[in-house]
C-alpha cells in the first residue's frame, strides 16, 4: 500500500490551559493510505502527560520515516500483523493510531458501510459531549462558557482545575461557572495538579455542586495514594494521565478508580480502545472518551464507538481555527457520525497543510 503523510500546524480559536501549561497550537500528522484506488485517513497527534513522557511532533515525524518501508508489503486489512510490527519496532502510540485508523477507514470504504456498522455499534445510543474550559480568571472562564453555549446546546461541562496560584484560585473560576449555568453537569479535571490534602479539600467543596467525577486529581507519580483520596472523597474518582492502555486497568481498579479516559492517541489503536471499554465495563469501572488537538478526523473515530461510553470528552476539534477535516456533525450536543462508509470524514486541502514528500511510498 502507498502511504502519504501530510504535516500542518492547526490554531485554536481560544488557548487550553491545563495545571502544566497552556497551550495554543500543536503541529499533528495525518496518514492516507492507499490501496486498490481507496484511502484511508488517519491522525496521529503530539501529546504529552508531563514528566518524561513525551510524543511531540520531532519524535512522530522521525518514527514514521522509519516505519513506512516496513508497512509497504501490506494490505490495510492485515491490522493485527500491522500493529505487531509496530510494536516490534516501538513506535509511538500516537503513530500506531493513526495507521489503525487508516487502516479501518479503508476497510469501511471497501465494504461500503460506516465504521459503526462494521462493528456492530448503534450511534443512537450514545450521550452528549462536554465542552471544555480551561484555568483561567473567572472573567476569562465565563467569556469561554458564554461561547460554548453559542457552539452547543449541551449540558456537560469540563473545567480544567490545579490552578498553580492554589485552591483560592480553582474555586472562583469554578463558582463563576457555575453561577452562569446552574443546571449543566460539571466534570472537574486537575491534570495531576492537586496535592492529596488539596484533592481531599477539593472533592468535598465540589460535592455541594453538580459535579459527575474528579478527574487525575493526582500526579502519575502519586497513584499509590489513590486509595486514600477515593477513602475521603464523597466524589467519583477517574484516571487519565494514569491510563493508557488495557493493561492498566486491573492496577486502577485495585487503587479503587471508579472510572478511565480512554483516548486514542493514548491507546494505540481502536482495536484497543474497544478492548479498554470492554475491560472497564467487566471491572465495572464507568468509561470516558478524551482528546487532546485532535481534528474531526480523531474525535469522529471515536464518535464511532460512543455508544460504549458514559461521557465524551470530544470537543477538541470545535476549538480550532483550521480543521482540514468534515466528519462527526454536532447536533442538540451529541456529536454524530454520518452513514459515509469508513469514518465518514472529508479532508479540505484548502485548508493547508504541507505534504511530506519524503514520506510518500
């Protein structure tokens, strides 16, 4: 198969500020492959949940040089020797993704149907998403709030917490959301910029709002003191820095998480998105899809698989000023795929990007 890598910088309208920075435009990687005059797209997206661990774009670009020859020889069909080789060669999970996805967006086409009816999910049976709002002042958090609302419909709202000037600071953004819409559904994440004693504080001070979970209260580097959080916190606790794959989800359940956020570039592949919501489900763990500066073209690979799920996170793409792809629309909140075969999306080269002819076989 022929595979073509396109490079382009996407913008967000507003910067996302999270407890470790902020950030303001990411450069992400799409594949195509092509076999038998079919594509299939892709995305592989920079990320990183701090500390050491790391997948920016340098480290993408050069991986996929690297793995382009060894997949020439096969056919999109072949995903699980496809992701065995990847393995093999320890490429990135973001990189893995992408070729995945590729690789079912292809298959969809082939057979004429979308990827929802492939695997035998009903897109109607599915919930709305959260928008997210990032740390900020409070006057900076309701202007974000009030053009969500112009966006969407919807009631679910994500607020970035871990505010590094404290707690003070967390909760006058948090109140000022809340005061501006009083019957929505708030989710709080952190990030992993809480303390324990904070994280405590915090989940008690919530519990008097309509608030569904805490998510990553906790650095990565302090999950042995999730028990004693879930122990003192009247609120659900969820994983996602901590998360990535199904294999750590056994070791979450023991340190008694009530739930995961399962994001795609994180798993790897969307074999292992539906094996993660699978396994969480059997260790009834509740299941959340995340994003990071993903396109259309992510958040509606995983819109495909949202009737697995108990809240989407999948807001990212509406957040961006050059999105050179059309897929999952937005309706009454819910974001819902379209009966296209494969993933249904359409690419705007007009939009930009850059073609990476050294990656073209």
């Amino acid at each position: 198969m022929e595979i073509t890598v396109i490079k382009l910088p996407v913008q967000k309208r507003f910067p996302l500020t999270i407890s470790r920075g902020t950030t303001a435009k990411t450069t992400n990687l799409w594949i195509k492959l092509e076999q038998e005059g079919i594509e299939g797209w892709g995305e592989a997206v920079p990320f990183s949940i701090g500390g050491e661990s790391k997948q920016d774009t340098e480290l993408l670009q050069k991986q996929v040089r690297e793995i382009i020859p060894i997949l020439k020889c096969f056919k999109p069909t072949a995903r699980s020797s496809i992701q065995a080789k990847l393995k093999e060669a320890k490429v990135s999970s973001a990189i893995c993704s992408a070729i995945d996805v590729a690789c079912y967006d292809w298959l969809g086409k082939r057979a004429g149907l979308p990827l929802w009816e492939i695997l035998g999910l009903d897109i109607n049976q599915t919930v709305p998403i959260s928008v997210t709002v990032g740390i900020s002042s409070p006057e900076e958090g309701k202007k974000r709030l009030e053009n969500w609302q112009t966006v969407t419909t919807g009631n679910r709202i994500k607020v970035k917490l871990g505010n590094p000037d404290g707690l003070e600071a967390d909760q006058k953004l948090f109140q000022t959301l809340y005061q501006n819409s009083p019957n929505s559904e708030f989710t709080i994440d952190a990030n992993g910029g809480w303390t324990l004693d904070q994280a405590i504080t915090m989940s008690h001070w919530l519990a008097d709002y309509n608030v569904a979970y805490l998510e990553q209260p906790l650095s990565v580097r302090e999950d042995e003191k999730l028990p004693t959080l879930a122990k003192h916190s009247p609120l659900p606790i969820f994983a996602d820095e901590s998360c990535f794959t199904s294999e750590d989800i056994p070791r979450l359940m023991a340190l008694n998480v009530d739930g995961i956020n399962i994001k795609l570039m994180k798993a790897g592949s969307l074999t292992e998105v539906l094996r993660m919501a699978y396994t969480a489900q059997s260790c009834g763990l509740k299941v959340m899809y995340g994003c990071y500066s993903d396109s259309s073209l992510g958040n509606t690979a995983m819109a495909h698989l949202g009737s697995l799920a108990d809240y989407l996170d999948l807001d990212s793409h509406l957040n961006l000023k050059d999105d050179p792809f059309c897929g999952a629309v937005l309706n009454n909140g819910y974001l819902q795929p379209n009966s296209s075969p494969g993933l249904g999306v359409t690419y705007n080269a007009a939009n930009g990007g850059t073609s990476g002819g050294d990656f073209t076989l």
